[in-house]
C-alpha cells in the first residue's frame, strides 16, 4: 500500500518502505536465536585416559606371531617351511597350550581356493588357536 504526501497531491511515494523488512529480519533472528544453543548442545562422555609410558612390550614376554602360507597348489608353509596338514594340526595343538598364546596369520595366494584357506583355519580352531587373522597386500595399482 503507498502513501502519498501532501505535496504529491495523489502520486505515489517513490521510497521502499522497510517496515515488512524489519518484520522479516526481527523474526529470523528470534529463531536464530532460539536455535542456535540447541545445535552446540553436546553430550559429556568421561573418556578413560591412556597411559602412553606402560607399553604392551612391559606386560610379558613377546610372542612372535606364526605364518601359515597357503599356495594355489594346496603347499602348506609354516613360517616359510614347507609342511603338511598333519605337521600344522601337531604344531597348533603345541601352540595353543602355551600362554600367551601366539597369533595365526593366515597368507592365502591370490589364486588359492578359498576351501584349503578355510581347512587351515579350522585345523587352528580346533586345536584352540584363538587369535587367528588374514593377511593381504594393498593394492597398488589404484583399482578398486
């Protein structure tokens, strides 16, 4: 709606009126401010602190981890000395009654059936290898 002075006599008032504006701009900031302490709201959690002087290495003796290679023609390698399954099966029941007991890695080629990776695995089970993982090399080529 415009307004018209008293000199204008019924010509429109050519000034924006700023009255709308302010209206727009008080209320913006209302919500705003209503708003904002809601976004920083954070919950507190009491992280427990790490000791960075007391090392795993301190708590005992270190126990080297043990290498099982499988190849794609089912050759079995105990820290890189060719064996058998029997010879694993003895050797895990050996290494599990020892404390702490050592960790399995498993290195399966990359053309190797899955099911001699998986026998070897359940072979460390069974005779109570907990700690049994896989290795793998990343990928350097850049595919995904």
């Amino acid at each position: 709606m415009a307004f018209s002075s008293d000199s204008g006599a019924g010509r429109p008032m050519a000034e924006i009126n700023v009255t709308p504006l302010v209206d727009v701009m008080l209320v913006l900031l209302i919500i705003f401010m209503i708003t904002a302490p809601l976004m920083t709201h954070k919950v507190k959690v009491e992280l427990p602190e790490a000791n960075l002087l007391h090392r795993e290495e301190d708590k005992g003796p270190h126990v080297t981890p043990i290498t099982i290679a499988v190849e794609e023609s089912g050759a079995l390698y105990w820290n890189d000395e060719p064996v058998t399954k029997g010879v694993i099966e003895s050797r895990f029941s050996v290494e599990a009654q020892k404390t702490p007991q050592p960790q399995v890695n498993v290195r399966g080629d990359k053309t190797a059936k899955y099911k001699l990776v998986q026998e070897v695995v359940q072979i460390a089970q069974s005779q109570g290898m907990r700690k049994v993982g896989f290795v793998a090399i990343k990928d350097r080529s850049g595919q995904q």
